[in-house]
C-alpha cells in the first residue's frame, strides 16, 4: 500500500514517522522501520535529523514495514531485515526478551560495518604475488589480541567486543537486520541481587534464599572493553569557561555535559562523545570539592529543564565534569595530585559515577535486559606529570554498576579504596574477590573485603579536541553570563538578559548569534515566557546548517506571541535591575524593528519613542541614578561611590 505525506524541508524523520504510524496502524512510531532501498539495506535511524539534511527530496519514495516484535502475532515478516528483537521464548527466570528497543543512531550504523582491519602486502615477508594473501598480509578482526595489544589498545570498542561474542555463533557482516531466532541474545548485564520470585519452594528473600536466586560470587577484574572510546570537546573554550570560576576564586566546579555520541574514526567500530556544551547546575563549592545533591528532587528538576532546551538543539545529556585544581604557587603550575601511585579517581567519585551510568543506560537490542552498559563519560580538569591543567576522561564498568544498584560499595576515607557494605537483613552481599600481582611477581587472589582498590572498577578513554572546531554553539566576546555564578558576582538577571539583547541591533543576523549560546538559551527558556514550541523553534534555530534558513527561522521566533511577551516583560524591568534607566530605548528599537514583531509588546513605538527614552537617560546625572558596577555588575543606589558587592570604585 502507498502513502503520500506532505513534509516541510525543515521537519524531522521523528515526525513523518509520528504521521505514518496511524496510516500503516503501528502501535507506536518508533515500531516503523524506514529504508530508500527496496531491498532494505540501508535503515534510515536518524530520527532527529530534517528532511532536507537526510538528502530527500520532492517525490522520493521510501519503504516501510512494522518491525516484527512490535506485531501482535509472531509469524515471519516480509522484505527487508530489520532492526528490533524477535520475540522469543522467556527464559528460566520467567523473563523475556524486550519487543522492541530503540537504539542511538550511531549503533545502527556500526552495525552495519563488521569492523574488518585490512592491512597491505608487507614486502619483508609476503612472498606471494599481488592478487594472494598470507598470515602477514590477510585482514585481521576488530578484536583481535595481536592488534589490540599492537595499537595498545587496553579497552576494545563496545562493537569490537559484540563481533567476538557473536563469532562463536558464526554471525559476521552486516548485523543490522532482524536477529535469528535460534541465537540466543548474546550480552547479560552483571546482576548482584537476590533475583526475586523464587520457584525452588522456600520463602521469599530474606526469609528464605537458594542456590538458584542467591547472586553469584563476584570476582573483579578490569573491564576488556568500553562502550564509549573517546570524549571530544567541540572547542577547547569549553574548557575555559569551566576554569574561569576556578581562576576567579580558587573554588572548585562541576558541570554536566551536552552533546551527542557519533563514530571514532581513529579506531575500527569506535564511538566518541561529542561535548556541545557544559551547564554548571546549583552547587556549594569549596577550595577542594563541590557538593551537589543528585539525588534530590531540586536536581531532577533542574536538569530536567535543562534536557528539554538540549533536545530542541539536537543534543543530549552525556556525561559530567568537574575541576580538581589547585595552583602551585608558581606561574601557570598546578598540582600533580592524581597518579598511579595516588589514585585517578577518587571512590566517591566512582560511586557518583556509577549512580550516574545506571541513570542513563546504553539501549541495546542485544542484551535481555533490553540495555547493556552505559554511554554516561566522568571527565575531570586536574594537573598532569608537567604541571599544565589537562582533561582526563573515565567511565565504570559494568561490574560497578551492578554494585552500585545492588547498593554493595560505599565509598572509604582513602581516596583510592572503595569499601564493601555489610550484609543485612534485607542486604546479600556475596563473596567478593580481586586478583593482583604481589612483590614476588606472583599473581594471587584476595578478598575484596573490606575494602579494594578502585582501579579495578574503572575503564580509562581518551579526549581532545578536533583540530578544526566547528562547535553547535559559539560564545563571543560578550558572550551571556554562566548559569549559578553568583559567588564571582556573576548573575542571570532580566537587566542583564536585556543589556544582552540590546547588543544584538535590530538585524536577524545579530540575533542568530545571540541564539548561539546554550546558557542564553537555558536562562531563557526557564522565564516561561516561551511555550514549548518556541523552544523547540530557538533550538532549530541553532542546529540548522543553512544560514539562510536560520535567519528565517529568527524571525518566525520574534514574531511569536512568546517572544514578544518576553520584550514587553523586559521593557518593563525596573531601573534598578537594569541598572540604567536609560537603556531601555534600545530594546524598543528592537521591538520597534522587531523584525515586523507583532502582539504582546507595543509595536507602535517608533523612532521618535526610542530618541527620547535616550534623552531620559542621559539628562538626569549620573550619581542621580542607581549604577551597575564595571567590574562584577552588581546594581547598586544613586548617590554611592563605591560598589555593595565588590568594594569596588564606581570610577
């Protein structure tokens, strides 16, 4: 059956996706599996990308079919292969496999690749002409140990790992079709809980356990591969922004990490996390730490909001960062505190970690439990061997994360030793072990009671920066002021947000640029001024290519009713948050050229409004008025010489 549906340019995949699932009858739209090839090779998975970036055009025809776990019946489908779980049957522990599990784009496209490392003919060995192979010369697999151990590879890729599981199924190629039904799902996560639900005929836990749903011993070892292989900051002014509350005052910073994940192209099957962004949420900070309540409702909240602006610009909440910094004394020199002979993360650090990995679980159709491990990173600024602040970049393996959800580590007053919890009525801890080499270069076992090193839970990655920068966002000379600064006399007011916009100009141009700054855009949007779609407008505004279609999309913003409620409110800020009363006939400059801004603010106002709003600020005396400090812009009354806030002179 053919379907016509009428499509902007400008609109995403997600929403053709949402109008097709009614015509076809699919139970949700994510069940409806899109190809441009009739033999559905290629799965097109980009969901947030438009229409126009994917390279369709008037008049293209796509082919789609339901994928077959999302049927109601489990009879074959047709055509091409696609990309969910079969349904199977359940397993002993009365579980069964997920129907349906949206992956991220890029998993669909490793899936595609099977990673096969080609080398050249090695003129020192291969005797052979140019059309054979040999051992010297023949194509090596993405996991292969002489390779990994060539490259000094410590950790293989996620995908890497998933070919050598599925190779002893004898599955090779292109895995982005539909799994076969007599291979069982080959990734389990780690689980170290009583499984509930016993059938062997005792009570439940705590009264009762046996062999089968009592968790097995645990014996730590460091994780052969990671889910994500290197972290890339779109722009080291990222970096920067972060230090400079450091550089200000002394104290230390965390901030969450926005971005999206795509392929490593310097390892075969690689993913990298591409940092977009860094938001900095409430936090209490101190020369040597920050405290920050993630589990408190406030948090969840916060961020939150935060993720809604996130998804309208395309990206994502990806993983944390926090600063660990502290100066030597001399000229740009910073301790060295964080070592092999130290530790490179702390336990609470790990344990944080590890809380934050199960919050955000990696989606994979290969696993049972519907996910397998996570793509959350943990990146810290800290000082290197040299003395020069550097980045480095970690995740916790599985292992810790079934610790943590099983609630079996607690953190210890060493740094570099995590702590096992005690067994309670209600709490099973299981036999724990950890192996090491001792002084006489003896591999041996010890019990990882009461306490282990750390190293054992994590997984090292990589980081930088590309050479050629081409960030989502850019922040220029007057870039807006950094959300909860307030300790370095930093503050998002609506004077400032004001004296912001007034440095755009009337131009669609200036105020692209203005757009261009997630923590403006945060700040807005948290004014409630806009609705949803408004937001999802702003941050089409930013991830769209083409400049020209940006510029329109400007000005479809500032003529919602949204916006120009947010002038009018900010027309009418007060002297004192502003902190000159004079400053207001810029932004009625910019309602009035408002790029034909019509409702909510008085578009009448014309050039004559503007001039004498100008003449009121400049004819009244400057000690007349209240002032904002030059150096931290705190607004202080008429008549003062010197700043409340900093002790600063006016002059």
């Amino acid at each position: 059956m053919t379907h016509r549906i009428e499509m902007e340019p400008q609109e995403s995949l997600a929403l053709l996706l949402e109008r097709l699932a009614p015509l076809m009858k699919a139970p949700t739209p994510d069940a409806i599996l899109l190809t441009n090839d009739p033999g559905g090779h290629n799965i097109i998975a980009e969901f947030e990308k438009s229409i126009v970036s994917l390279g369709l055009k008037h008049g293209d025809m796509l082919y789609a079919k339901i994928a077959e776990s999302a049927r109601p019946s489990e009879e074959p489908g047709s055509g091409f292969g696609n990309t969910s779980i079969q349904a199977s049957a359940s397993k002993d522990d009365g579980t069964s496999r997920p129907s349906f599990v949206k992956q991220d784009a890029v998993d669909y496209e490793l899936e595609k690749d099977d990673g096969i490392i080609k080398r050249k003919r090695d003129p020192a060995f291969c005797k052979h002409g140019a059309n054979a192979m040999c051992d010297y010369c023949s194509s090596l697999d993405p996991y292969d140990k002489e390779y990994l151990a060539k490259e000094n590879i410590k950790h293989m890729p996620f995908f890497a790992y998933l070919r050598q599981v599925l190779s002893q199924y004898k599955i090779s190629g292109d895995i982005s079709g539909s799994i076969p039904r007599n291979v069982p799902l080959p990734l389990d996560n780690p689980d170290y809980r009583v499984k509930p639900n016993c059938k062997n005929g005792h009570p439940a836990w705590p009264e009762g356990i046996c062999s089968k749903c009592q968790p097995p011993a645990i014996s730590l070892q460091q994780q052969t591969f990671r889910v994500v292989d290197n972290v890339e900051f779109a722009t080291p002014e990222l970096i920067n922004d972060l230090l400079s509350f450091w550089r200000k005052s002394s104290c230390q910073r965390f901030g969450l990490l926005y971005g999206h994940y795509s392929r490593a192209t310097d390892m075969p099957l690689g993913i990298k996390a591409v940092v977009e962004a860094i938001y900095e949420p409430k936090q209490s900070w101190e020369t040597d730490g920050v405290k920050i309540a993630v589990e408190s409702v406030e948090f969840e909240e916060e961020v939150k909001r935060v993720d809604a602006v996130a998804e309208a610009c395309g990206i994502r909440l990806i993983g944390m960062i926090f600063t660990d910094v502290e100066s030597t004394g001399e000229a740009d020199k910073v301790v060295y505190s964080r070592h092999a002979n130290s530790y490179f993360m702390t336990a609470l650090e790990c344990r944080l970690a590890a809380y934050m990995q199960c919050k955000h679980k990696n989606p994979s159709r290969w696993a049972n439990d519907g996910y397998f491990g996570s793509k959350f990173v943990t990146c810290y600024v800290s000082g290197d061997e040299d003395g020069i602040i550097g980045v480095r970049a970690w995740q916790v393996s599985n292992s810790a994360m079934a610790m943590q959800e099983a609630d079996l580590i607690v953190p210890s007053n060493a740094p570099s030793k995590m702590c096992i919890q005690e067994a309670t009525k209600t709490r099973y801890v299981p036999d724990i072990i950890y192996t090491y080499i001792n002084e006489y270069k003896r591999k041996v076992s010890a019990n990882a009671k009461p306490a282990f090193p750390v190293e054992y839970l994590l997984v090292a990655l990589t980081q930088g920066s590309p050479l050629d920068p081409r960030p989502l966002f850019s922040r220029g000379n007057k870039s807006f002021p950094i959300e909860n600064r307030d300790h370095v006399h930093q503050s998002q007011t609506l004077g400032i947000l004001k004296r912001h916009l007034e440095g755009a100009q009337p131009s669609p141009e200036a105020l692209r640029q203005v757009f261009m700054d997630f923590h403006f855009l945060v700040y807005v949007s948290s004014l409630g001024f806009l609705s949803q779609e408004e937001v999802k407008l702003a941050g089409h505004i930013v991830r769209e290519p083409d400049v020209g279609v940006s510029l329109q999309l400007v000005n479809s913003l500032v003529e919602s009713g949204g916006w120009q409620t947010l002038l009018l409110a900010l027309q009418e800020a007060s002297a004192s948050d502003l902190g000159d009363a004079g400053a207001g006939s810029a932004m009625e400059h910019i309602t009035e050229a408002g790029f034909s801004g019509t409702g909510g603010a008085d578009s009448s106002r014309g050039p004559s409004a503007a001039a004498g709003g100008s003449e009121q600020g400049g004819g009244g005396g400057g000690n007349r008025q209240p002032w904002a400090c030059r150096h931290c812009t705190f607004v202080n009354s008429a008549g003062q010489d010197s700043c409340d806030m900093c002790a600063l002179p006016r002059d």
